[in-house]
C-alpha cells in the first residue's frame, strides 16, 4: 500500500501562499514581464446611479478603507502576468521537472489533470514530471477561470501551443549545446539525445532548469497565443488518451487539501451576515445590544439592508447572527407570486418591454401557421420548470486579507479574474492592488454565492482592518443563492398523414429578468442590498433546445417575464450549471415524445428520421455526430424498436425506457433511462443509464466518465427533486430537507458511458476536444419523463417529479 | 468559556472553549483539522462526519462538552502513515469530483464496513444514504465501498495501478486508472 505522505504531494515552493508567492513574482519580475499600469485608470469611487436607498452613492463603497494609502507601492501590487512571455506559462526547474501556470480553475471535473496531460505531451514531459497551478490572478494568465465547458475546447489549445514552444527552445539549447542540428535530435520524457549518439544527452533541467526561457509570444489575445511550435497531430499524443489518475485526488481523500474553505490569517475574525426576513424587506433599525455581551463580539456592520455581525470566533459569529434584533419593514407589493402560482402568473405575465428579452437566435422558418392549420394531427403541450438552485454541498465563504493597502481573496470562486476586478471596482481600488487566490471549494457549476461572498469578505475586511472570514449558513445558501430560472414552455406541432413532422411552434417565457451575471459590481448581493443598481438589467432572454431536427416549418421564441421585485431578491437568477439547457431540452425532447406516440412511432426512429430529414451539415459534423449518437445509444441499451407507451403492465412498479438527445456548442450527446415507477408510493428509481457522448477528441477517458456521470446524476436530481419553493414573502426552501437532493438511495445501478468520440468516420480521430463539463446534464429531465412515459402512459410535464406529484399525476389519469 | 478536554486522532487536548460550542468549529478552528467540514450545521448532510469510538456522529451538531469518546477525523484513518482501505479504494475507484463532501463520503462508510465488512448493495445504500454529495458522486462512491470491502476481505488490500485501455488510438499503459 502506498503512504499517505507520498500520495500528497503539496505543490511544490511556487506555490505556498507568502513564500513561494513573492519567489514566483520576484521570478517573473526579474525577467521584466510585469507591465505596472497604475496610471491608466483613475480608481477613485466609480459613478453608478442608485436607484435604492442608498441615493446616488458610487459603488466605490467608502474609497480607500482604514488600511488604505493613497499611492500603491510595488509592493503591495500584483500586476498581470505577461500571456505573450513563454515564462509566464511553464518553468522547468533544476532537477528537469516543470511546473505549468494556467488561468483555469477546475470545479472537479478533472480540468487541472487534463490540462497537464496536454502540455506534458506536447513538452514530451512525463506526466508525474509536472505541477499545475490554477486561477490564482498574480501567478497565472487571465484565461477567465471556468465557465461555459470552454477548458478543453478553447483554453487548453494556447496551454499547448505555448508547451510546445518550450519544447522547440530546448531543442534550439541543446541543438547549441551539441553543435548538432534540431532535427537530429530525439526527445524522450524530458531528456533530449543526439540521434546518432544518444550517450549525448541532456536533460531539460541541463538545459534551462531554474532559468527563464526570455521569449516572447504572439497573439492578439490570450486564446490566440502561439509560439513559433506547431502542436503535435492526434496520432503523436502519448499523455493524452490516458485514464491517467487525478492529481487532486490523494490530498482530497486523506484530508490533507488545504481548501479555501480552511484559510486562517493571523488576526483573522469571523463575520456571518444577517438576511431579510422577507424578500424586499427595509432595514428600520438595528439594536446593537443586543448582541453586545456575546464574548468576542467586535461589531455589527450596517449599509443600506446589507447586515453582517463579526465576532473573534466562528460559533460566536453564528450566535451573534441570531440573536441580532433587528426591525425590517415589509414592502407593500409582493415581491413575487408564490411556487403554486408561478406558472400560471408567467403565462399571464407581459414578457419585458419590446425588442427586449427574445430569443438570441430567433428561429423562423417556413410557415408553421400555415402547416400547423393543414397537418392532419396537431400535438399541443405545457411544460414547466422551477427555479432551481446551486445549493453548493458547502455554503458560499470566502477569506480576505487587507493588509498594507492591498486586498487579498482566498476563494473558491471560479473566475477568479472578474473576482478581482470586481472587487477591485466594487472597494474602489485599482486592480492591481488586488489579488484573488482560488482555491479548491465545493462544486462551481456556473454563478454561484462564492461571487458574493468574496465581495463581502473583502468590504468587511476593510471596514474592520483585519482579515475577515465570511462563511454563508446553509439556509441563506439554500435561499438566496442565484437561481436557474423558472421556464414556462408551450408548444404545438402538425403531422403529417405518414406521421412526418412538419411544423413546430415552440414559445417560451423565462423568469429571468435581471439576471446576474458573475462578479459584477453593481448587481453581486452586497450591493444590490447596499442599494446599488445597475443602469442596464439584464433583459434576461434565453434560448430553445439546440437540435438537429429538420422540420420545414418552425418558430422559435423564448420572451423574459419580471416579477414586482427585481433586485434584492432570493430569486435572482444566474448562470447554473448549462444554463437554460435542462429546462429547454426537457420540454423540446418531452415534445417530440409526444409526436413520436402521436404517429405511433418508435422514439429513437421518429428522432433519426427527424436527423435525416436533410443531408446538409456544418464544418463539425454536427448532423452526423447527432445521429451516431443516437444510434450508439440505442445499441448500447440494446433498445427494442417499438412505440410508446409499452402495453400496460399490472404489478406495483412499472419499468419503462425513454430516450433524449440534444447537442451543446459541439458536443453531442444522447441518454437513455430506464426507469421504475412504484405505483403506491409514486417513487421513481433511474435504474440505468445509457449515455452516448461526442465531445471529439478525448483527453482524460475516466475523467470524462466520471464528469458525465457527475452531470447525469446532476440531472436526475434536478428531475426528480429539486425545486425552489417559495410563499408570496420569502424563499421557503431553506435546507436539506425544504430543498431536497437526490441520495445513495436513487444512484442508478448501472451507467454506461459509450465514448462516441469523432464519428461519423471513426478513422478520423483528429476532431479536436471539445466540451463535455455540461452537455450530458440537458438530456436527463426528458430521458426521465419519457421513461415514466413508456412505463405509465402517463406524460409528466412538470418537473421535479418527487413521489406527491407522480402520484397525482397517475390518480388524474387513472394510471 | 471553561476548560474541555478532547481525544483526537489519538492525543489529548486541552481548550479553554464555551462547552456549547459544536466540536466542528473547535476541530477546525482550533485544532486546525481539515477533514471534518461545514455543510449545513444542521445534521442533515454529513459533511461535518467524525468517528466517536469508530461510530460517525455529526460534528456540527455535537456540543464540544459532550464528545467524551476517542474522536478519528480523516486525516486520523491514516495518521500512521498508511492510508485507510477505504481511502485507498476511494483512489482507486477516483471518486471525489470536487471533494468537498467526502470526508463525509468516506467516514461513513468507514464505520459501515467496520460494523459491517461485507454490506449487499442495498445495505450500501442505506448505510451511505444520509451522506449528501453535490456533485452526485453516489454511483462511484458505492462502487468504491464495495472495493473497500473486497480490499479488506482480502486483508488489507491495494490496487494494481495496471489496466485500463485508452482511446484515441493510445493503448493501455502503466499509471492509468484501474476502474
Ligand atoms: S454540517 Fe453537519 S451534517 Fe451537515
Ligand atoms: S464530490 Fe463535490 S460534493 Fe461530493
């Protein structure tokens, strides 16, 4: 058995917080890549307007705070580093090995491991020969942290061009070296031999180790930096292809991971904020004595409805929180309408004002409302969809230090980068004087609370001068984190006498307006609560499911709805985990069920026909990539063609199969559930999944599987149980058991993951990485309910399915 | 505050703490342990889990004052330097996404498999079932109870680091994971 000690390697020296932090920047300093730009802003407090009650007040909160000097000293600033400086990516050190810096952050789905199997492939390092480190704003290049599934497909392409490049300039030194041309050498695991006479050799620690390369890079910006190095061809990878086992693993499993949750400065004091009662709520006043004598209470800090009590200890924080009287006055219009209400009040609600609010990508095409009026068969359908939350397994917190005039964030936020500028223009400092470290954290499936909590963190390490540690409690993580929003989707379709599809009529309203994008200054909650607003809200629009269906005659329109409370709301809305695709794919893949037992049809012949409607592609193969994953579904589950629903069985659990495929950007995907639905207690159990995925080339195969099973019990968790509940007042989903998830209990008993990778031609492996974090989660909800379709006949088109609402639907159809 | 005596990880420990305090934040806090997390506060999630006499209780809702028994946390499964059987098949099976509940994850099955070294699949997921995980690590979590399990029928137990296949083109090597 292995040690414990060797199965933790700590990241080397470069990257322990003050030490290794200043070896790395005085490394990068002396090599001149810090460009100081202090002076092309002017950083006093930014003029936002104010429509709250904090009256015109600028969003630089209180300019430069107690620790705050006027004039940044080089010190006390972490300027960017260089994309277009080669040191600025890699360092190769003395003893040969190499540490890579990119401007990632990995959620746990295995980026960090990827990343560095791609560069040491193309450095021709061996893998246990590197380091990696993320998302940390003075050390590594502003690639924008996580977002969008985009690591692999757009960010990893410079982390391996630039690796490359390394790998060219060790050749050129030890071609000098050698006095032997390049092309006369071979290169194997770090040590670069004379072809002819391989007892001439050298090391990439001979050659470089522990020096800067001192070359430069090109590229507009930062995803086109290249060097003179061309990257290696599919067939030259060795690293790449690999289940290679995540770094990250070991220290997470023998506790020895310093998360951010775990950060403690010296000084440090611990801060828990204080919530509205009730969403729009006005904060009268304040009773500071209340909470006077609890030991180690500091103070309690007060802007606009924003509360926060900081006390020297963490338990003492929390009972401080509670124990805080406060006077809050309701607001005379209700926020929003309640859960039971929401539907029907989007459908009646007048979408945001005109040209606002419509889909990105409006479809129109052909007449739909001719086509619709001659089919021989019209299908109509509702879905609906709830908020649905974050719900991050460990509440939003942060750490903040603002010592010596600058700011320094300990987060496991996932975009590090607009963490700091956002802060930065949020306190009023330049940005350079801000850091931001991410560390490793719970989950970061899109916009999650980690974004207001380091905003908080850093304003209340101001105001008290000492570093500041906020942890959100589950219950303001539950109810006030962003939400995906709510969808309320009708559609219409027309058949053919042969039962071909020819018109498709999709509307949809979201609830989504002011949606808050990530780290933004005037919409994060601290300041939407101090009474900031921004000048511009979000219209908040979204887009349909992203198919490959040919139908002649389709309109596609998605319009946004507001509640009376658009800010200061538990029910703001943000970027979750593939955004709006859950939601759109449930209701577009539920319809084409629909259709599919309209014509009598078999599911996954009804979807292939639609596939094949037209031999037109585009330049990824999406049509053909579309259609192999659908078919390598089906062989895989070993689906028997026939229509739904399947003739009606007697017992107590019902077993039924349902398939569902969409693609995301570039990435195709198509999931099959076999479901139970135990009739008594209405329980639904996915007892297997299927799930044919094409994201082009494949770095990592376990890491991909695993990041798919990730998403598929994701989304199974969002089908059958989560919903954000509400009364006309306040979030009422406010814990585990108010806002249920999905437990052991419901894990499927077998997943297959088919690799589906580069069809249609599988003698063409060179299709590139794309995306796989997010595209299998959209597939799930519809899988499901067509399943229970299969099994029941009875069509569930409101999610979550818990066993309350499975069963009514069964009663109301005599199931 | 007054004076609370604790047994962690096998040494003794003194504090001077209020006895209400929940013996999270004192194991944290104040004895710098990184296992035991806070997710909810509430008994609800499992990530705050520790082993009082090898039985997982709930950190966060335990006062300080009442952890009388000999407490493990994760880092205790392999404070002698070897890893647990079950944090070696949690390797092994590479379960964690983000990781955040597994310290919840793998002490709770710690405590099955030593109550019940060779559990059926249902009794996995009755056993595992209070432990929450966000990023729905649930199917390789049981897989990897079920290989902790085997592991220590087998008296002890490590993995063979050889086997899996590559795609790609790229043939099955030495390193990779043996899933
Ligand atoms: S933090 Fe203790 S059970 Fe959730
Ligand atoms: S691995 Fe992320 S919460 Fe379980």
């Amino acid at each position: 058995m292995k040690r414990a000690a060797e199965l933790s390697p700590r990241l080397d020296d470069a990257l322990a917080r003050w030490e290794g932090g200043t070896s790395r920047r005085d490394f990068l300093k002396t090599s001149g890549l810090f460009v100081l730009g202090f002076s092309s802003v002017g950083f006093s407090s930014v003029g936002f307007s104010s429509a709250g009650s904090g009256g015109g007040r600028g969003i630089g909160v209180a300019g430069l705070g107690p620790n705050g000097s006027g004039d940044p000293g080089e010190t006390n600033s972490y300027p960017d580093p260089d994309y277009l400086q080669l040191d600025s990516w890699l360092v190769v050190h003395e003893d040969g090995s190499a540490t890579f810096y990119v401007g990632k952050t990995d959620g746990g789905q295995g980026t960090g491991t990827a990343m560095r199997q791609m560069m040491c492939d193309e450095l021709d390092l061996a893998y246990d020969r590197a380091t990696l480190v993320m998302g940390r704003t003075d050390m590594t290049v502003d690639q924008g942290g996580s977002g969008g599934s985009d690591a692999i497909e757009r960010d990893a392409l410079p982390a391996r061009r630039v690796a490359a490049e390394a790998r060219r300039v060790l050749l050129e030194l030890a071609s000098e070296r050698f006095d032997v041309p390049a092309d006369e050498l071979t290169v194997s695991e770090g040590v670069v031999s004379v072809a002819a006479d391989p007892a001439r050799a050298a090391t990439y620690g001979d050659l470089i180790g522990g020096r800067r390369f001192d070359v430069a890079l090109t590229g507009r910006n930062v995803n086109e930096t290249t060097g003179l190095a061309p990257i290696k061809s599919v067939q030259e990878l060795r690293v790449v292809g690999r289940s290679l086992p995540r770094y990250d693993i070991p220290a997470k499993v023998d506790g020895s991971l310093e998360w951010a949750v775990d950060v403690q400065l010296p000084g440090m004091v611990h801060a828990r904020n204080v919530r509205p009662p009730f969403a729009g709520a006005r904060l009268a006043s304040v009773d500071e004595s209340s909470v006077r004598d609890i030991p180690g209470f500091i103070r309690v800090v007060r802007e606009g409805n924003y509360v926060a009590v900081v006390c020297e200890r963490e338990e003492q924080a929390i009972r401080a929180a509670e124990s805080l009287a406060l006077e809050w006055e309701k607001s005379e219009t209700a926020p929003f309408p309640s859960s039971e209400d929401l539907f029907e009040y989007m459908r009646g609600a007048t979408p945001v004002g005109a040209g606002t609010g419509t889909s990105p990508r409006p479809r129109a095409e052909g007449d739909p409302d001719a086509a619709l009026a001659s089919a021989a068969t019209v299908v109509e359908a509702g879905y609906d969809i709830p908020f649905q939350g974050h719900t991050a397994i460990g509440p939003a917190h942060a750490v903040a230090d603002p010592s010596d005039g600058q700011m320094t964030v300990y987060t496991n936020d996932m975009k590090p980068y607009s963490h700091r500028t956002g802060i930065a223009e949020f306190l009023g400092m330049p940005p350079a004087r801000v850091r931001v470290i991410w560390m490793e954290g719970p989950q970061l499936y899109g916009r999650t609370a980690a974004d207001d909590a380091g905003f908080e963190a850093a304003y209340l390490a101001r105001e008290l001068g000492r570093p500041v540690r906020v942890q959100w409690m589950r219950h303001e993580e539950t109810a006030w984190d962003t939400k995906g929003p709510a969808f309320a989707i009708d559609l219409r379709g027309g058949l053919d006498d042969a039962g071909n599809v020819v018109a498709l009529d999709y509307r949809a309203r979201i609830a989504n307006y002011a949606h808050v994008g990530y780290n933004q200054a005037d919409t994060v909650l601290i300041a939407q609560l101090m009474g900031i607003r921004p000048e511009q809200p979000s219209p908040g629009g979204g887009r349909g499911p992203d198919e490959m269906y040919h139908i002649p005659n389709r309109r596609e329109e998605t319009r946004a709805v507001r509640f009376p409370l658009a800010f200061e709301t538990p029910l703001r809305t943000g970027n979750l985990r593939d955004p709006n695709g859950p939601q759109t794919t449930f209701a577009g893949e539920s319809f084409i069920d629909e259709m599919a037992a309209a014509a009598n049809a078999d599911p996954v012949e009804f979807r292939l026909r639609l596939l094949r409607g037209t031999t037109e592609d585009d330049a990824t193969f999406r049509r053909a990539r579309s259609i192999a994953v659908v078919e390598a579904a089906a062989e895989a589950f070993g689906w028997d063609p026939r229509p739904s629903p399947r003739a009606p069985g007697s017992g107590r659990i019902l077993t039924g199969r349902g398939i569902s495929y969409a693609y995301r950007v570039q990435t195709a995907v198509a999931t099959i559930a076999e479901v139970e639905v135990d009739r008594e207690s209405g329980r639904v159990w996915v007892r297997r999944m299927v799930c044919a995925h094409d994201c082009g080339l494949v770095i990592n195969p376990d890491g991909l599987e695993n990041t798919i099973q990730g998403n598929l019990l994701h989304g199974i968790s969002r089908t059958l149980y989560e919903e954000v509940q509400f009364d006309g007042e306040r979030v009422t989903s406010v814990d585990w058991r108010t806002h249920p998830t999905i437990t052991h209990r419901d894990a499927p008993e077998q997943i297959d993951v088919v690799i589906v990778n580069g069809d249609p031609n599988p003698d063409r492996p060179d299709l590139p990485h794309y995306g796989a974090g997010e595209p299998s989660h959209r597939t799930v909800p519809a899988a499901i309910a067509n399943a229970i379709y299969d099994a029941t006949g009875v069509r569930m088109r409101r999610i979550p399915l818990r066993p309350e609402r499975v069963l009514e639907e069964l009663a109301a159809a005599g199931a | 505050m007054s004076e609370v005596t604790l047994r962690v990880n096998g040494e003794r420990h003194s504090l001077d703490v209020e006895p209400s305090t929940p013996l999270l934040y004192v194991l944290r806090n104040d004895l710098g342990l990184r296992g035991p997390r806070f997710g909810c506060g509430l008994g609800q999630c499992g990530t705050c889990t520790v082993l009082m006499d090898g039985r997982a209780i709930r950190s966060c809702m335990r006062p300080v004052s009442r952890a009388e028994g000999e407490i493990t946390t994760l880092e205790g499964l392999s404070a002698a330097g070897e890893l647990d059987p079950v944090q070696q098949a949690w390797i092994d099976e590479q379960v964690p996404q983000c990781g955040y509940c597994q310290n919840g994850q793998i002490l709770t099955a710690k405590a099955l498999l030593d109550r019940n070294p060779d559990p059926s699949d249902e009794e996995i997921r009755q056993g595992m079932n209070g432990a929450l995980c966000r990023c729905m690590t649930y199917y390789r979590v049981q897989s990897a109870v079920k290989r902790a399990s085997e592991a220590i029928a087998n008296g002890g137990g490590g993995a063979d680091p050889n086997g899996a296949g590559g795609v790609n083109g790229a043939g099955a090597a030495a390193g990779e994971v043996d899933r």
